[in-house]
C-alpha cells in the first residue's frame, strides 16, 4: 500500500454523500498542488496538479470535513493511493488514481494553526 501526505487546497467544498443502504456519510473531494521550478533557461515554470480524494469514515466526514473544509481551503491530508476504474456511458473504460483519507488525517488550516494534527 502507498501511503500519501497532500499538502494543497481545495478545488471546491466537498460533496458530503450517504449510502443508499446504510446512510453512512462519506466525503468525496479533490485537492490541487502546484509546484514551481526553474526551466533548463532560467525561466520560472509551474505544474498544478488534481487529486481526487475520499473519505469513507463517516466521524471524519461529518465532524471536520463538513463543517470545516470549503473551497480554497488549504489543507494537509494523510491517506493512501487507490485505482479506481469505471465504465462510461460510452462503454469506454477509464482508469484514475485516488486517495483514501486515513481516519482523522484530513486538516483544514489556517496560516498559523491547523483544526486537526496532521
């Protein structure tokens, strides 16, 4: 298992969804990063990069995600990478990462002081 520490702000508020069966809450999210660089010629370059997020437990999602996380939030996140596959409605199948939120690892911040450890 690969595990992940994302430091990087939320795209927008996360969607917080409940199972048809059991009505347990889960929080889905995604979560960009930039890095900056310098190119081979000097000239400064960055790259941002998406991350799909998921938080199954139900504690986390309800008590600190939700009421907390909003969109360009800044947050640092403890979990591990996933594959995850589907088939579209084209009958084409698509492949992605995601990452799984560890249990009370999501940490909405501040500048100064984080809501949760990290």
């Amino acid at each position: 298992m690969q595990s992940l520490t994302l430091e990087g702000y939320l795209a927008a508020d996360p969607s917080i969804l409940s199972a048809q069966g059991s009505g347990k809450k889960r929080a889905s999210f995604r979560v960009m990063e930039t890095t900056r660089f310098r190119r081979a010629d000097g000239t400064p370059g960055e790259r941002t990069t998406g991350f799909n997020c998921v938080c199954f437990n139900e504690a986390t999602a309800e008590k600190y995600i939700e009421p907390f996380a909003r969109k360009g939030s800044r947050v640092v996140i403890q979990g591990h990478v996933e594959n995850d596959t589907w088939t579209g409605k084209d009958g084409v199948e698509h492949y992605d990462l995601r990452l799984i939120v560890a249990d009370r690892k999501a940490s909405p911040t501040t500048r100064r002081t984080p809501f949760l450890p990290a």
